[in-house]
C-alpha cells in the first residue's frame, strides 16, 4: 500500500518553479539532493581498504547541478570519506581538484545535524564502503523516509548505494522496497571467492527479494536502471548519471504530484474516509464502468461514488491494490489502479488534471469482474 503525508513541500516547490531558478541564497527551499555516502574505511571487521565511489558521486552531482538543485553530503561520522585512488576513473579525476565537490566530501554532515524536510531526493552513492555503516542507520533511515513520505520526494541509489536503502520501514511498517522494482550491484557479478566478499553483511539481490522488492540486473557494464514510482536505482557505476537524469524527471515531470494524490487515494480505499477521497476527487467527476450484470455502461457522479465509503472493510487485510501512473503531461495525467479483492478483481482508470495548480482525479473508469 501507499501512504501519504503533507504537500507544504510541494507548495514550496510549485512556488519556486513560478519564480524561476532558486540561488543559493534560497537553500532553505526544499530544492535540494542529499548525497548518502559511507564512512568506512574498511571492509567489515577486516583491514581490506573501502571506498566510495568517485565518479558515482560526480556524475550524478552533474546532473543535479545542471538541473538547478543543490547538493549536500552525509555519512554516519561526518567528515571526510574515504576516496581511494582504484576507485577514481580517468575520467573524472581532474575533478578532485573541484572545490564545489571536494569540500562536500571532506566535509560530510553528520545525520543529527540534517534537517529532512529541505530535500527533495535522497541519493545512496556506491562503492565498497558502502555495504557498511549504512543500511542499519537509523538516523538515516529517518531522514530517507521523511524526504519520501513526507516531502513527496524521492529514494534513489547506484551500485552499492543500494545496499543502504534495504531497511528502509516506512510509518506503516512496510518495507519501501515491497512490490517495487529494483536493480543494484548483483552478488553474481562479485568477486565471490575474494576476502572482501566475505565480510558482506548482506547480499544486496538476496534481501531486496526478502524485503518483497523485485530484484533485476543485466550481465553487462552498460547503465541499466529501475523507476518504479518514487524509487530509482541503478545497477553499476554506468548507471549514475541515467539514475540522477530519472530523479530529474520524476521530480520535473508533475510525477511527484501526482505520486501524493495517489497516495491519499490509496489511504482513503485503506481507511473507507469519503472525506479523504473528496480531498483530492472532484465531486462533479463522473464514474463509469460495464455491468455485466445489468449489460450496460453505468455511470454516477464522483459524489455518489465516494460516499459509498463507509469505513475500513471488514476483509481490507485480504485486499490488494497497486497503481502504475501511465502518463504525465503539464496538466493531465492517466493512473492505471489494479484490484485484487476476495470477491473482486479489476482495473481502473484515473484522469487526473491540474486545476487552479492543483491535482484533482476528474473521472474513474472500471472494469472487472465477480470472482466465482
């Protein structure tokens, strides 16, 4: 299921979006990317030396910057992070001489000092180091949730990064990861043989499985990326720049509105409130869908729809609901909502559309049928 929190951030983005490219003087905005980073230095209990990545870090900050956001840096300790030589590419080595990214770098805030509600995205960078120190944060795992359901935003990570978002719970008590669709550094690529191997705490395909994600990766070095939602992850170092491009998108493209409208939906089939539908439903919206029973299109306002809810179903453990946002332009957007009920399976349809700057659904097609 899906959960909702307050829109305050989403206000404050809408209004910066209508004043133009935020500066640094407006920080305080929500117009910011947090980088997770590790601050181990070494494997697990060995002495084998742990890195971040380098180019994980710079490739993505690209994007981002070129995006008009911000950058920020946390690790568990603070301070600098262990960058070791292997683990800068020619490519971007040069850029260790860039203070905009160094001094982040060197400079990690601690998780207590992070004020969760100026981000729009969190970003798990990879690296070895990054199996460790993370995952288990709870700290971070608040910070992670609150930019998630509170802010609207978004969970991404690359490679190892993946590793730290396994324990995210979010309020709930679901994983983050349950019925989503997530890629990351696959333990068959790793060195299984190897002394660092050993001191993983954890396979990264092994637990997404166990925590009810769908675990995929290709046996290719070429960038290869999952979005299902608000989530985005990326297999391999390749990956970093098309994992920060698809936040972008996700958070440039009306998804993340649309995201909270179809998170109060969900809570108001969860909870059977008519007053938490009507939050985001137009009243004068039009409901339809075939009977077979009555062998004709039925139709009746959005009004005498909603106000059939009335109360948590008795049977509501035993009811299953997912949404697949199918298409957002500026100011329409289409929701495909699947349906598996003890005694009812079947799709509908949402038209959502963008008035007086706000997400309403407009109308609701169904289709299904009596289970036997």
């Amino acid at each position: 299921m899906y959960t909702s929190r307050f829109i305050r951030p989403l206000l404050m983005l809408l209004l910066a979006a209508c004043l133009g490219e935020v500066s640094t003087v407006q920080a305080a905005t929500p117009q910011r990317i947090l980088f997770v980073l590790s601050s181990s230095k070494v494997h697990g209990s060995s002495a084998l030396p742990a890195s971040v990545s380098f180019g994980e870090v710079v490739d993505a900050w690209d994007v981002f910057h070129e995006a008009g956001f911000a950058v920020d840096f946390v690790s568990p300790d603070g301070g600098a992070v262990p960058i070791l030589d292997s683990y800068v590419s020619d490519d971007v080595a040069a850029r260790q001489q860039d203070p905009r990214i160094m001094s982040g770098l060197r400079n990690t805030t601690t998780p207590a000092q992070v004020d969760p509600s100026l981000y729009r995205a969190v970003y798990y960078v990879g690296g070895s180091n990054a199996m460790y120190g993370v995952a288990e944060n709870p700290q971070l795992q608040g910070i992670a949730v609150h930019v998630y359901e509170r802010n609207g935003g978004v969970v991404s990570a690359v490679c190892h990064g993946t590793a730290g978002i396994v324990d995210l719970t979010l309020s709930g008590g679901k994983s983050l990861l349950a019925g989503k669709r997530i890629t990351g550094y696959p333990e068959q690529h790793e060195q299984q043989d190897a002394a660092y191997f050993k001191q993983f705490p954890f396979l990264i395909g092994q637990t997404v499985t166990a925590r009810g994600g769908t675990f995929s990766a290709i046996d290719s070095e070429q960038p290869y990326i999952q979005v299902d939602g608000r989530v985005v992850t990326g297999q391999n170092y390749a990956s970093a720049a098309p994992v920060a491009k698809a936040v972008v998108e996700v958070l440039r493209g009306g998804r993340a509105e649309v995201e909270q409208v179809m998170q109060k939906v969900m809570q108001a089939f969860e909870t059977g409130d008519a007053n938490r539908m009507f939050e985001v439903l137009r009243r004068d919206g039009v409901v339809l869908g075939y009977s077979e029973g009555q062998r004709r299109v039925v139709t009746q306002s959005a009004e005498e729809w909603a106000t059939g809810f009335t109360g948590v179903a008795a049977d509501e453990d035993q009811r299953y609901r997912r949404y697949d946002i199918l298409d957002v332009s500026e100011n329409a957007a289409v929701v495909k909502l699947t349906l598996d009920y003890p005694r009812w399976k079947g799709q509908d349809y949402l038209a959502l559309s963008r008035i007086d700057g706000n997400w309403m659904v407009v109308s609701k097609s169904w289709s299904g049928q009596v289970k036997p």
